[in-house]
C-alpha cells in the first residue's frame, strides 16, 4: 500500500469481532468528541482572525466528522453474521468504507485547493490576521497528534485498516494545522500570501491522501490477495500439516481484514477418503489459527511418490 504499508502491518492472528466493534465505536466518539470542538473553534476563530488557512483546517475537522460516523456506521455493520445474502459475512464494509472516506479526502481537498487559488489570484485582498489565530493553530495541531496515536495504538491492538486509516486521516490533520500556523506566522510577519498558500498546501496533502486511500480500497474490492510475505506464511503453514505433500495454485484475497484463501493441496493417493478430508481439514484448522483467515477452501490433489 505504498506509504500506508507501516499502517497495515498488522498482525495476523484474529481479532474478536465484537472486541474489534466496542474498540472502534470508543475511540471513535473520542474521535467525535475533539473534531466537534476543534471545528467550531477554528471557523469561529478563523472567521473573526481573518485567517483563510484556520477557517480550510476548520472545515478539515468538520469533514472529519462524517468520516467519524461513517466508521461507526460499518463497524456496526461489518460484525454482522454471514447470512443468506451474504455467505461470507459482511466484512468487506470495512473495505468500502476505506473507499468511502478516500473519496471524501479527496474532496475536502479540492475545495480547499479552489478556495486557495482564488485567494492568491486575489491576494492584495488578504488582510493580517490575528495573532489569537496562531494559538488556536497551535492547539489543535496537539489535540490532533495526540488523537492520531492514540486511535493508531487502537487500530493495532484491534488489526482495523478502517481504524488505521481513520487515524492516519487524524495525522493528516496534525500535518495540516502544522503548515496553517506557519501561514499564519507568515501572515503576521508581513506576508499575507502565506496564509491561502497554507491552505493550498493543506489542501494538496488532503487530496493526496484521499488518493492512496481510496485507491487502495478499491483493490481491496477487487479481490486484491495478500502480501507476499502473508501468502507464504499461509503456505507454510499448510506444508507444515501433517499429511500434506506438497500444495499449489494458492490464491488470496481481501474481505475486510480478513483474508479468504483457495489452494490445492497434495496428499497421498492411496489413503481413504474419510484420511484426505481429516488432512485438509487440519490444514485449514492451523491456517485459521495461525493467520487472519476468514476461510479456505481446498482441492485435494491425489500425490504418488516418484
């Protein structure tokens, strides 16, 4: 996942769904609870300061709010039991909400970046803000580092790219009031562009990182496997089964967090049937055990010496 692979380096033992739901539904409401106070207080703020950068991070935070109750909607949702409909669970809300919030990155960012431009093009307009603008700045690029590590540590413990990726969008906003206060600092040393060049910045940084996101989704949803390294783990462990000769043609993919694995696996030709199926069925048991398997499906292959 290009720069988001530190993120996803999640370990591959299972999590407890509904361990995994009551952690994302708390830490995002504590996600709630700040991006609430952050937003109102930087477009206020921004709106009385004259600051264009604080009022883009302002509007930053606001969008981080429906990015907020977009999580808790799928983490409801994606706990679910398989069902008729859905025969291998719900697990891939998690995926489209990765799309979801991608796509909302990417458009928070364009506004900013067409608000910014029309304020350069105009920027004998732009009036010196106030230095109160610089304090609030200041405070939430702190409020909002101590919300991304707090939400990234949850994420780990709890195996969430959906949290992952929420924190990261927490970080974002770390990066985005950093570049505003240096605007603003800008601004209130003489040069006023600097402020709607902040926001400018801000913007392309936002619409960045909705790109990776949105993208990596969207593999996700196209049956993307695993990494390498994951896959040959999963081999590994089926080779280490006893019984089993030899496996091929194994293919992963994405459902949530989780990962769905077909393969065929080889064993001996002479055993009975009822001693092929106990085999396969310990090869899946050791998988599921060992790695974030949702399930396996296996062929088994007939195997003779020489």
């Amino acid at each position: 996942m290009n720069n988001l692979d530190p993120m996803l380096a999640l370990e591959d033992t299972e999590v407890d769904p509904a361990v995994k739901a009551q952690a994302a539904s708390r830490s995002t409401w504590v996600s709630v609870a700040v991006n609430s106070t952050l937003s109102a207080l930087q477009v206020a703020v921004g709106l009385i300061s004259g600051s264009s950068g604080l009022i883009a991070d302002g509007i930053h935070s606001l969008s981080d709010l429906v990015a907020d109750f977009l999580v808790l909607f799928v983490s409801a949702h994606s706990k679910a039991e398989a069902d008729e409909r859905h025969p291998y669970g719900h697990q891939r809300f998690e995926n489209a909400a990765s799309l979801a919030l991608g796509l909302l990155l990417a458009g928070v960012g364009i506004g900013m970046l067409w608000s910014a431009v029309i304020k350069i093009e105009h920027h004998e307009a732009i009036p010196k803000v106030e230095i109160t603008a610089l304090y609030v700045a200041g405070a939430a690029l702190i409020a909002k580092e101590l919300l991304f590590r707090y939400m990234l540590a949850v994420a780990k413990r709890v195996k969430s790219s959906m949290l992952v990726a929420n924190a990261w969008h927490a970080r974002s906003d770390a990066a985005s009031s950093l570049v505003v206060g240096c605007g603003i600092i800008g601004n209130l040393l003489g040069y006023p562009i600097l402020d709607p060049v902040a926001a400018l910045i801000v913007g392309l940084m936002i619409l960045k990182m909705g790109w990776e996101f949105g993208w990596e989704a969207l593999h996700d949803l196209m049956d993307q496997s695993g990494d390498d390294e994951e896959v040959e783990a999963i081999r590994a462990t089926i080779l280490g089964t006893r019984g089993v000769r030899g496996c091929h043609n194994l293919r992963t993919r994405k459902m949530g967090d989780m990962l769905m694995v077909d393969v065929h696996i080889d064993i001996d030709a002479d055993i009975t049937v009822e001693a092929g199926h106990a085999i396969v069925q310990s090869a899946e048991d050791a998988v599921r055990a060992r790695h974030r398997v949702l399930g396996m499906i296996a062929h088994a292959d007939p195997w003779k010496l020489g």
